[in-house]
C-alpha cells in the first residue's frame, strides 16, 4: 500500500513539474512567436579600473558619453559616510587624517572607453558662480561644453553648506517645500544650472542660487534633475527637476528662456499633489521629480516622470504626443528614472533606467512597450543598488550609474540585437566568465 502510495505521490510531482515545464515553455515561445528583437549585454565587470589616489565615489547622478566616447560621470562628495573617508579628518579631531584610506573623489570624472581616468575637477565655488549643493545630472553637449544641475533644497540661511560640496539630497518624492514664505515660491539654493569646459572653466550660469520662483519663473530653475542640448536648434531643455514641475528650454549660448510647460502640455501647477496612488486617475500635473527630459533624433522628447511612473512624450513646442505608465505599482521613488536610446539611426529602442525595481528595461520606442528586462538587486556586477542615470556609446554600449549606497558606474557592452527569449534576463553575467571554484 506504502508502495502505491509512494508511486502515485511521484507521478503527481512529476505532473506538477511537467506543468510548470509547459508553462515556462509556452511563454518563451509566445516571445518567439511574436518575432521580438532586442538588443543583448554583457556587463564589463572590469570597467572602470581603479581610481587613484585613495579616491572613492559618492551618489553617482549622471553619466554622458561625448563626442570621442569619453565617459563623464558625477558624483556627491559629501554623500560619502565618515568611515568611508577616514583620511579626510578622523571625527572630532579636525583635520588630523584617521588612515590612509580614502578620499572623496572630484565631482566631475572623466573615463576613456578603457577605463582609465583622464581628467577630474569641480566642487568649490569660482569667480562668478556657486557649486551646487547637492550635484545632480551632467551632459556634454554637441559643441563638448559640460552641463551640470543640482538638487540641493536648502532655504536662504538654512546651513545646509557647511556639509561640504555635493552632499546628498532626498531622491524620493519631495515634500512641503523648504524655505517658501508665507506667500511666497520657495527658495532652494540650487535654482540654476551651469556650463563648463572640459577642463573646469566655468562657461556661463542659467538662474542663480536661491533664485526659483517656483514653476512658472522663467529666469531661475527650481533643482533641475538633468540637461539636454538640442544640435538641431543650440537649445537646452531642463527636466525641472525635484522643486518644479515642468520641462523648460533657453538657448544654449545666450541662456535666453524660450518656453516652458507641464504635464500634457498644461501651465505647470505647484500645488502638493500628495503621493501616488495607482488607482488613481492619471495626475494632470508631474509629481516631483521630472527626472528627465531627453530629444530622440526625429524630433519626440521623451519625460520621465518618476514619481508618477511614466514617461510623456511631446513635440519639441510642448504639445503632448502620448504617454505610457509602466510597472504602475511601483510607490515611493518611482519606475522611471532616465532614458537613453539604442544609436542604430532610427533610435528603434529606448533604454529606461528603473531605480525602484533594480532593472534597466528595453523598450520598443514606437509603442513603448517592454521587451525584455535585464538587472536585478544587489552589489556584484551587472546587480544594482539604485541605478539612477544610463547613457550610451557611439557602439552601442550601455553605461549606468547607482545613487544611495550604489555609489558606482557600470558598463554593458553591447552583443548585437537578437530575438527575445526571456522577459526578464536577470543578471547580464558574461557568458565566458568562469567560476573561481
């Protein structure tokens, strides 16, 4: 009896695993039946090489890619925690060094496609300009000027300076805004944005520090999330950011304001929409922050709209194309975080860095739709912690960074574009990686 029982519990196992079999077959040839294509990665656990110096970085929160594919990241100095640093100072004794190891790293650090590091600067305040409190995207532009922005949310008077440079600001959906009088727009120190050379000199600033007057301000930004720079037009357009909520553009040269406007194409609104509610109708304004704003080559800017899990799509004059909502649950800091497009010259594919879920999402640009999904939690490579920023090489190669305790850049080297096998790919480990075991 024992026997037959034990026989038939097998033979019901064995059915369960050919069910679950069947299943897992059935959706991968759904993927194959469909024909999707989409490009494939490896992630370059060697890249970039070691910083010299005892240097260590902070949140990284941006990456471009310029014209000789160099690699520019930015970072938070003052992100770093005290025991990350002990060389710096030990705590309480001022200055005295507590090791040998480490030191905060420049903000601006520049990388060869090789890894190397080739240039570093920035952090401290110059002749005509205040550094940003709390850094926040970079971009270099078509003519190799370098753009940054920052996030940093202390009011007049509030003493957030004194943490020193590029100390971290919140990255989730921001709250009753800091400093706002009785009356009044708020006023957070990092209201402008600025443009440099390559090597650090500073170009021209757009906005001043304390100046935002909230959304509909057209002289000062209001902690700008990122930068693009349209060839085409010489205008640069502003993901406003973590105090605003709209996309505003000034020429590039003269920083002349040109236009601005909300979700859909409304006049932005300031009002405290409160936190995201995914039964909720779609919000008619953005939620803090508008993480980025980003002009395909036929002419569609495409805006991250984090907190509200979209991206929205419009015409270079403001009028609203489409929208598409994605991972719709996802609370808290949001899905959609920064895009980059794959560089085949129809851009078919778009990249959407998801902070939330730990994934970079390959999506058809046309339809937005996902094809396939690669990344997961964690510290080893091609794993994230945050990724926050992603660009894209003249080869396809992918670059990412992490902000919070991510603290890093990543590389995935483009594999060619091939058919879609699994929604979502994991962890991109190389295929010819071997065990160390």
């Amino acid at each position: 009896m024992k026997r037959h029982l034990y026989i038939g519990a097998m033979f019901f196992a064995a059915l369960i695993v050919l069910a679950i079999g069947s299943h897992l077959l059935g959706k991968k040839a759904v993927v194959h039946a469909n024909g999707a294509q989409a490009p494939r990665f490896e992630v370059d656990p060697m890249w970039p090489k070691p910083l010299p110096n005892h240097w260590l970085m902070g949140n990284v929160i941006g990456v471009s890619v310029d014209s000789k594919d160099h690699i520019w990241i930015i970072h938070r100095q003052g992100s770093l925690e005290p025991k990350e640093v002990y060389a710096q100072g030990w705590p309480n004794k001022g200055d005295h060094p507590g090791s040998e190891c480490c030191y905060a790293a420049p903000p601006v650090l520049e990388f060869d496609e090789a890894g190397n590091l080739l240039a570093s600067w920035g952090g401290k305040d110059g002749d005509g300009y205040l550094w940003p409190e709390s850094n926040h995207g970079i971009t270099v532009d078509y003519k190799g000027n370098v753009w940054i922005g920052g996030n940093g949310a202390t009011p007049p008077g509030g003493g957030g300076r004194g943490r020193g440079r590029g100390a971290a600001a919140p990255e989730d959906q921001s709250g009753p805004a800091r400093g706002r009088g009785p009356a009044g727009p708020p006023h957070y120190h990092d209201s402008m944005i600025m443009k440099f050379t390559q090597e650090g000199k500073f170009l021209m600033q757009i906005g001043k520090a304390y100046g935002s007057g909230g959304s509909n301000d057209t002289e000062n930004v209001g902690r700008p999330a990122k930068i693009f720079v349209d060839p085409k037009t010489n205008e640069v357009y502003v993901a406003d950011g973590y105090g605003n909520k709209r996309v505003i553009v000034f020429d590039a040269d003269s920083g002349k304001f040109k236009r601005y406007w909300g979700a859909y194409g409304h006049k932005p609104d300031d009002t405290n929409l409160g936190n995201y509610n995914p039964e909720d109708p779609p919000a008619q304004q953005f939620r803090n922050p508008v993480h980025c704003a980003d002009l395909s080559n036929d002419g569609l800017l495409y805006v991250c709209d984090r907190p509200n899990d979209r991206i929205q799509v419009f015409k270079p004059d403001g009028t609203f194309v489409k929208e598409k909502i994605l991972y719709k649950n996802t609370l808290g800091d949001g899905s959609v975080w920064d895009i980059a497009f794959s560089k085949d010259p129809q851009q078919k594919y778009l990249y959407l860095a998801d902070g939330a879920n730990e994934k970079v999402h390959i999506l058809d640009r046309d339809t937005l739709d996902v094809l396939t999904s690669f990344g997961d939690g964690g510290r080893q490579p091609g794993a994230f912690y945050a990724v926050h920023s992603i660009a894209t090489d003249s080869k396809g190669n992918i670059f990412t960074t992490e902000t919070y305790r991510g603290q890093r850049v990543q590389k995935f080297a483009f594999k060619g574009v091939g058919p879609v096998v699994r929604e979502d790919q994991g962890v991109l480990w190389p295929k010819n990686a071997k065990s160390p075991f």
